[in-house]
C-alpha cells in the first residue's frame, strides 16, 4: 500500500513534533512526505500535480498541528482547491473513492484536556469530523486519528516515542465502519 503523508505545517523547521514525524516517516517504503508550506509558500497550489499525488498513493494522512480546532490555513485551501467536483466528488468524481484517508494531528492540550467535560471539551475524534466527513463524501474509508497531546512539552524520548507510535498506527490503523461510527455517537 502506497501512502502520502500531507504534512500542513506552516514553519516545519521550528516543528519538534511535526518535523520528527516527517522525519521518521521518509524512511518508511512505499510512503511518500508532501510537505505544503515548502512546496507552496506563495499559496499558490497546483492542483494538478496534487490530484496527481492523490492518484498514485492508497493511503493519504494529513498531518498537522491542531489549529483553532481546525487545520492550518493552507490545508484548508489544499481541500477547496484539489478536491474538486468532476475529479473528487460528483460526476466523474471518483478518484478518491476506497482509498484510505486519515489524520495525524499534533495539540498543545493534554490528552485529559480532549475530552467530554475536559477543557476543550471534545474528544480529537469529535474535533476532526469533518475530515471524516470529507472521506465520507468522497467515498474513501476514515482511519482513526492519531494524535499526540501536550506537544510543546514532549521531551526528546516522548518524541521519539510517539514517532514510533505512529509508524506503528499507520502499520496496523484500521478503516472507521459503519457500526463504529453508531458506538461512538450512541
């Protein structure tokens, strides 16, 4: 299985988490690292080189640091842009349709902070819903998330650890189902 890993960072360089990730994952066979903000810092998204990107990988995962609940701006746009009616969805559309598509986000939040009653109170599933509904939309299968918390004060071994961590999740991550998706709303 060939997978992409679009990493939305907007300063990777000054990224502990993010820049590990990337790091550790080029290693991987059969994976491929896209990093955004290097290889559009004008903005300027080549859709059809994306959609090309899209095309030759089974797997795509998009990493990034949790933004406002949200992704990063240029992730955002990447979606309205390369994701388009005729190749992504709609008539035509079916390009993405039984690939996988996951998330690897990256908080300052603890773990205990993401949840019902916690200071944010939703989970990082709850959080990330529309990209799962994206996958939906698109006929792809939702992997579930993965995400480490606390980030910005993660030391050199819980680094290296949650590295590993999901390298081990990209290997063994299976697709979101229906029945899943009833147990976690019930």
């Amino acid at each position: 299985m060939k997978t992409l890993i679009v990493v939305a960072h907007p300063d990777l360089n000054r990224s502990r988490i993010n820049r590990a990730w990337a790091e550790r994952l080029t290693r991987l066979p059969d994976t491929t690292v896209h990093e955004l903000y290097r290889t559009y810092p004008d903005r300027r998204i080549d859709v059809r080189r994306e959609q090309a990107l899209l095309d030759a990988h089974d797997r795509i995962v998009f990493q990034y640091p949790l933004y406002w609940y949200s992704t990063p701006p240029l992730l955002k746009q990447w979606f309205d842009e390369v994701l388009e009616r005729g190749w992504a969805f709609g008539p035509g559309g079916e390009h993405l349709k039984g690939k996988e598509i996951g998330i690897a986000i990256s908080t300052a939040g603890t773990a205990d902070s993401y949840r019902p009653g916690g200071s944010n109170l939703f989970t990082i599933r709850d959080i990330a819903r529309p990209v799962e509904a994206l996958a939906n939309y698109v006929g792809a299968h939702y992997l579930p998330p993965f995400a480490m918390h606390h980030a910005r004060d993660a030391t050199d071994e819980q680094l290296a650890e949650s590295a590993a961590a999901y390298v081990r999740h990209l290997a063994t991550a299976r697709r979101v189902s229906a029945a899943d998706l009833v147990a976690s709303n019930g």
